[in-house]
C-alpha cells in the first residue's frame, strides 16, 4: 500500500523548548534507519519550516507508526494513496456498474 505521511512541530513552549526539541531530533535522525518494509519514494522538508513530506509504500502499517511513534516532537498525519491512474480505473468500473444496475 501506497502512503503519504506529512509532519509538522509539535508547539512548544519557548524558543528554549524549540531549540531542544531541535537538537533532539537531529541526535535520533542520525542514527535512525528506516524500517525494512519501507520504499521510500520521496522523503522532502518543506522550506523554512519544520516538517515535511515522505511518499512511501509498506505493507506493514505497524512500521508507519513506529515511524511516527519515533519521532515524537512531531505531529503525523498519514494518508492512504493510490497512483491516479489506478484510482480512474476503479472510478470508470463504478461508474459502469452503476450505469447497468441502477439506471
């Protein structure tokens, strides 16, 4: 399965705060591998700003939580996706079975 994960900071406090929280994540990026079961096929940072973007594919969705359950400065969100083409495919099908059945 097809996901695109997005990130931003989590809020904190103080500048204080933010600056920790900053070179807390580069002390555990630096050693973090990704999970096996991982293709990675885009993985950018938004600029000037703290978060970003990562399109992957797994079939283990319980490496994407350990992903975001990693990095706990950040706020997830994940995203199923299917490539567009596949998606119209699926959406012509519905629309002809629609059209037999239920006109």
């Amino acid at each position: 399965m097809k996901y695109v994960i997005s990130w931003r900071e989590r809020p904190a406090a103080s500048a204080r705060d933010y600056e920790a929280a900053h070179d807390r994540v580069l002390e555990i990026f630096k050693d973090w591998k990704k999970p096996a079961s991982f293709t990675i096929h885009q993985f950018v940072i938004r600029v000037g700003d703290y978060g970003g973007y990562m399109i992957l594919e797994t079939d283990k969705p319980t490496d994407i939580h350990y992903f975001t359950s990693f990095f706990a400065v950040f706020e997830f969100k994940v995203e199923t996706v299917v490539d567009v083409m596949d998606a119209v495919a699926a959406e012509v099908a519905a629309i002809e079975f629609r059209r037999k059945n239920f006109s």
